[in-house]
C-alpha cells in the first residue's frame, strides 16, 4: 500500500513516540487487521508500564516548556500542523478507510476535520479570554484567567481513528497542555501516522518531546492513564459501559473526565416534511460508516400520515445502496469493523423479531474481497420501548415508528437513556421551533431539516444523559482543558473586607 509508505508506516512499529521511541523487549505485539480485504496491515508494539512512565515523564517535563510558550505561538505550531495533514490528506484518508472500512469520502472528511479543528484552533491562541467584573470595595478590581491543566489523556475510538483525537489535541495544545493519546487496539496504524506527521512539525520547530505521545494498547493502558493522578483531565470516546468505568475511576482521584458516549439517535418527520431531504439525510444517517457512528441515525419517527410513503421511498433507496471496498468511490458503504461487530449486528436482528417488531429488509453477513466483515442493512417497523431499540447497536440497522402529535413524537425521541443527537424535518415553523425549545429535544444536538450525522468544528460537540455531558471541537469547549482563576487586585491604601465585615486591630 502505497500510502502506508508516504506516512512513514513498516510493517512494524514500535508502539510509543514522544518524538523518539522507548522499546521494552518485553513488549507484545498489536496486530492491525483490515476490515476490507482482512488483510494484517502491520504490527504495533504495545506500550508497557515501564514505557509509560517514561513516556509520563517527557510529558511532565514538556509542560514545564510549553505552558510558558505564548499562545499565539502555540497556535503558529498548531498552524503548521494543519499545513502538514494538507499535504497528507489523500494517504491518511486512504490509511483511515482501510484499516477502519468507512468509505474513501469519510476518510477524507475526517481528515479534513483535522484540517477544520487546527484553523479554529489558531485563531482560538489569540482568543482566550477572561472576564473583568466589579468589585464591591473601593479601589479594587476583579477578574478572571486560564490557565493550562498540565497533561491531558486522550482515549479515541475506532469509528474516528485520527478526528476525535485531532478535537482534543488541538485545543489542549494552544491552551498550553500537552496530550498522552491512546488510540483504539482496532486502529493503532490511523495513531502511528498522525503522530508521525505532528512529529515533523515538532520536530522541525525544536519543540521538546513529550508535547505529543502516543500510547499503544489495550484496556489496561486506558485504566493507567484514568488512574494517573499526574492527568488532570481524561477525554474519554468510547461506548457508555467504557466511559461509565473511567467517570468513576478519574472521579475516585478528584480528576476531570470529558466523556463522549453512545447515542441513540431520531429524526422526527412531520407531515409536512420535504421529502427531497428526508430520504438522503436519513439514509446516510443510517449506513454512513456503515452505522458505526456516535450520532448515527438509530431511529425514524414518523407522523402517521405519510409514514406509508415515507418507508416506500426508504426502501427503494436502500436497493440503490452500494456495499463493498470503501476505497471504490463507487461505492457507499463499506464494512463493520470485525467479526465481532457483525456478531452483535445479527444479534440485534434476531432481538428484533423475538421482541415483536418486523423486519421490512434484513441484513445479512457478506463475504467480499475476502472478508466476512461486510453486511447488507437492515429497516425494521418497531415500538420505541422495545429493549433492543433503547440499545445502541453500532450498526446499520434503522428502526421505524408512527407518531400522531408533535408533543407525543418528541415524547419517544427522549425516551431513551442516551441524548446524543437529534433532528426533525419540518417546513412548520411552529414544530421546529418546539422541536427546539426547552419542552423539545434533550439531546446536546437538536438539528431542523439535516440528519443527525455529521457535525462540523465550529459548534460544540457531545450530548447529555448517558452520552457522558462532555463537549469538544468548537464553542467554547477550549475551556475543559484549562483551570479558571480568579483574580482580586488591591491598588487602595486600605484594606476593606467583603460583605462589609469589620476586623479591626
């Protein structure tokens, strides 16, 4: 694979960098299999506990230089990387659609996320503002500062190899702190080339290594980085079950944790809803990344008075559906990312009829180029209480319902333990607007007549309940990664106390 090459990527790779690379013989070995064609694409070194703390150890020490760096600085670095991932953005959308199975189109988007979160990034180092507030005693002033947190832990996972870890990395990084990443075992290759290519701007620019490091491994390096109370803030993507384990763990220590967790995600469709954007919006919600998103879309919740049409013009644009080597262009969905995913995928069919819902179009496992990872979708007619439908399933499974009144549609699209994203499609300003007011939508994404997937930088990204609370990439979500002081100025010749309290000696 020729972009394998251009992003610097053996066939084996030592599985941590700060810059240079620490090697414990007593490493084990993370193999890296495509999901396309089940080929191993390469072997990393796991990172172990002695490498750990060495790597904790730059990590500390580099945050010592970089804090004192200006942030207008740190954003030039964080300029420079973006110029870096342009130049790489054909061979590292390639690596992430290979070693992932998202179609060549998001791999490249992803990429271009990086791209997006490092310009914002830059003009975010000249913009980290305070506040100046009055104060109630004569000749004093008050305001507010930021400062950066120290080391942040990044913790990613496999349906975004190099995005998620890019939101993160980003801000952290032109608020001052330095980042220890782990990257998902099923997409440690995705971590490798991104760490190479930042190494080169770093590298080129003398900054001291341990700014970025990369972690390689299972569950047990995530469990170091929760447990390290030298890490003020672990970011955290992952499924609930997993950011459930390091809520508590990061708590247990007084630590921060930014979580971004499972969705269950609906679109309402109104009976005056256009059609034109229903479909397509709802159809790449559904088999985007092969279902595999946090906001892909789970749910179809449709007034009654076109639900008919509406499932007859899903189905035919599901026959339309092209699956097979996400690296053809012609192509619109690629393949799960192992066999255990499409286990669970089955699984979840098999619940849906034992449940009582019917199957409009089951999904089966196919074999292509090789590989038992591919699937045909599925749409299924359901009742929203059912357990299997108040599950996730990370795959391209679409359950439909019928609703009769606004006030009872929003009713279901809330009733289920995650609050991730969500949409409805209307042409009535009324409904939009309710869909959109506190008695609305309790997702920290509400959207009006596009999808519930796809997001972009400048907003702030995440969702309540059980998809953790956290938020990233846009808004003013830079804040999560500094600590906020508060600052009282004297310039009087007294010394007046607050609320007007006497203490004289």
């Amino acid at each position: 694979m020729e972009f394998l090459k251009a992003l610097g990527i053996e066939a084996t790779n030592k599985g941590t960098s700060t810059g240079s690379v620490f090697f414990d013989s007593s490493s084990s070995l993370l193999e890296s299999w495509s999901p396309v064609n089940g080929q191993k694409i390469g072997m990393v070194y796991e990172t172990t506990e002695s490498e750990y703390q060495l790597v904790m150890a730059k990590a500390e020490e580099a945050f010592k230089y970089w804090r004192n760096v200006p942030a207008p600085k740190r954003g030039e670095i964080v300029r420079q990387c973006g110029d870096e991932f342009r130049k790489y953005k054909q061979e590292l959308g390639q690596l992430v659609s290979y070693e992932m199975g998202k179609s060549l189109q998001e791999g490249l988007g992803e990429v271009q996320e990086i791209i997006d979160i490092c310009d914002f990034a830059v003009g975010l180092s000249r913009q980290l503002y305070g506040l100046t507030m009055h104060s109630e005693r004569p000749n004093h002033r008050m305001y507010e500062q930021y400062h950066p947190l120290g080391i942040v832990g990044v913790i990613s996972a496999f349906n975004f190899p190099a995005a998620v870890w890019s939101w993160n990395a980003m801000l952290a990084w032109v608020c001052g702190d330095v980042c220890v990443w782990k990257p998902s075992e099923k997409t440690p290759i995705c971590g490798i080339a991104c760490q190479n290519i930042v190494n080169k701007v770093f590298q080129r620019n003398n900054i001291p290594e341990g700014v970025s490091c990369l972690v390689n491994g299972n569950y047990k390096v995530g469990e170091w980085l929760s447990k390290d109370e030298r890490i003020p803030l672990v970011s955290a993507t992952g499924s609930t079950r997993m950011g459930k384990i390091v809520a508590q763990t990061v708590a247990a220590r007084l630590g921060r944790s930014l979580l971004e967790l499972g969705g269950n995600n609906a679109i309402i469709i109104t009976e005056s809803a256009d059609l034109k954007t229903v479909i397509p919006g709802a159809v790449f919600g559904a088999i985007g990344t092969a279902g595999q998103r946090c906001t892909s879309t789970r749910r179809l919740i449709i007034h009654d008075s076109i639900y008919d049409k509406v499932k007859e013009n899903l189905l035919l644009a599901y026959k339309q559906i092209k699956i097979g080597n996400p690296l053809d262009v012609n192509n619109h969905m690629g393949p799960l990312i192992d066999l255990d995913a499409v286990k669970t995928y089955l699984a979840a069919i098999h619940s849906v009829k034992e449940q009582g819902g019917t199957m409009l179009l089951e999904g089966s496992q196919l074999t292509i180029e090789g590989s038992g990872c591919y699937v045909s979708p599925s749409i299924a007619e359901v009742k929203n209480h059912l357990p299997i439908v108040q599950h996730e399933t990370f795959a391209p499974i679409l359950y439909l319902m019928k609703y009769q009144t606004l006030d009872e549609a929003i009713a279901m699209q809330n009733d289920v333990k995650q609050g991730l994203s969500s949409a409805i499609m209307t042409m009535n300003m009324r409904d939009a607007e309710k869909f959109l007011s506190v008695n609305g939508s309790d997702c920290g994404i509400a959207n009006v007549n596009i999808g519930t997937s796809g997001a972009e930088i400048g907003g702030a990204f995440g969702g309540e309940k059980e998809t953790g609370g956290g938020r990233e990439s846009g808004s003013d979500s830079w804040k999560v990664y500094m600590r906020r002081q508060t600052n009282t100025i004297n310039y009087g010749v007294d010394l007046p106390l607050a609320q007007g309290i006497k203490f004289d000696l």
